[in-house]
C-alpha cells in the first residue's frame, strides 16, 4: 500500500483546512486510515482514525468537536477535516494503514500502523 497526503497549508487560528490520504497499491490489504501529527522533538501524535467499513471512527481528545475523519471508498481516500484550528495544530500531518482488524480502542497506537504516507504541513497562525 501507498500513501500520500497534501492539503496542507498555512491558516490563521479559526480557520479550516481538508487533508486527504489517497491509497493505491495492494488497497485490499487494509483495515483502518490514521491520521497522525508530529511537531520537532516530540513524538508522532493521534489525530483519528476511521476504518474502511465506516464500522470504527475514534478521535483524540483535543480535536473532537473540530476534526472530522470521513473516507470515499470509491476514490481511496480518507479526509481530515479541521475546523477551528488553533496554533497548537501546527505540525506535519501523517496517515497511515492499519492492515488488519484491530480493536478499535487500539487505533490511537501509532504501533499499529504499518505504512505511511510522506507528510503535509499544517501551519496555524495565532
């Protein structure tokens, strides 16, 4: 499986952005989309997740209420939207595939993925 995110971009607090991870390759070889963030020096952090069926959807606390995961089947790609973006949103944004089912409580573990994507940069200013 290949990943690759883009709608990143530059924003100021309180505005919008969309990602998108679009899948190609093997795209039957996968159970769940993440979307993850990291800033410099710190480690790779849980944003969402949403598995292929639409069966499991999960948030980090700090984004429930303004991001929504959602996906198309039909295009393989997975969305994240982000609303009401705060300076503490800045970071490089990843997705990634989680293979095989998972218990959804687990989809928050960056351990779980397998493959991922080259990266967008989210930049908010204050």
């Amino acid at each position: 499986v290949q990943l690759q995110a883009f709608g990143g971009g530059l924003v100021q607090a309180g505005g919008s952005l969309r990602l998108s991870c679009v899948a190609s390759g093997d795209t039957f070889s996968r159970y769940a989309i993440g979307w993850f963030r990291q800033t410099p020096g710190k480690e790779r952090e849980f944003v969402a997740a949403t598995s292929w069926s639409g069966g499991a959807t999960v948030y980090a606390d700090s984004v429930k209420g303004r991001f929504t995961i959602s996906r198309d089947n039909a295009k393989n790609t997975v969305f994240l939207q982000m609303n009401s973006l705060k300076p503490e949103d800045t970071a490089l944004y990843y997705c990634g595939v989680r293979p095989t089912p998972l218990n959804p409580s687990l989809l928050g573990s960056v351990r779980f993925y397998d493959f991922w994507g080259q990266g967008t940069e989210v930049t908010v200013s204050s």
